[in-house]
C-alpha cells in the first residue's frame, strides 16, 4: 500500500469532519428546529432561518455519507492494500455535479481533487498488485 493509497480515505474523512463543524456551527438552527419537534422542521419554507436550516442540514447529511465513504475506503485499503477506483469516481461524479449545477463556487472542488487523488491512488496500487502476482506466479 503506498502513502496516496493511505491519505485518500484520510482526507475524505477530514472533509467529512468540516462538514459536520459547518453543519454545528450555524448558530440557531438545531435549536430552532429541536424547538419545532424536528419532524420536518427543515422543510418550514415560511420560518425566518428556513434557509440555515436547509444548508445545516443538507451539511450534516453529506458529512455523515463522506464519513461512511472514508471509513469504508479505510477499510478496504487495510485489508487489501488497494483502493478501489469507484471510491474517487464517486467523488469526481458527487463533487462535479455540486459544482455544475449547484453552485460553482463550493468546496465542491475538493471533493473532485479528493476524487482524483483516490483514481492516482488506485491506478498506482493496481500496477503494484498487478507486478506482485506475476512475480509470484512460476
């Protein structure tokens, strides 16, 4: 296992992490919604912090899936020594289309730089995995 193959799952768990910073550090909006009962209570177009609410939660959202997808690609690489390909395409399609339609002007740019990284990683231990097993086969 190289170091990009290490750092990958690091990173997009470190994004992750920010993701939940940003979601708790919206002054108000848990305790404004905990205050509503939480049923739907992002989902209140007429609240005066709809919008807080809408972006605390769509943060927290993805910081719980890039958790899954970091902890998931940790795995794997520990136990196989690679990194799958899919894990930075993911990346590259979610963090692409933020930027895209969304809004162009996003951290969503780290996820497709994160994504990149995860396809070099995963390019550079299959041609290690690749060189291993012919080596071993008489």
């Amino acid at each position: 296992m190289n170091a990009l193959t290490r750092w990958v799952p690091r990173l997009i768990i470190a994004l992750a992490i920010v993701h939940f910073g940003y979601a708790l550090a919206t002054p108000n909006s848990w305790s404004a919604m905990a205050g509503d009962g939480f049923w739907a209570s992002a989902a209140d177009s007429g609240a005066s912090d709809y919008f807080k609410r809408e972006y605390t939660l769509y943060f927290f959202a993805v910081g719980i899936l890039l958790l899954a997808l970091g902890t998931l690609a940790r795995r794997l690489a520990h136990t196989t020594g690679h990194l799958p390909g899919q894990i930075g395409w993911y990346l590259i399609t979610s963090g692409a289309l933020l930027c895209v339609i969304e809004f162009p002007i996003t951290g969503g740019w780290l996820m497709v730089a994160i994504g990149v990284l995860g396809l070099v990683a995963s390019r550079r231990t299959h041609r290690t995995r690749t060189a291993d097993i012919q080596l071993v086969r008489p």
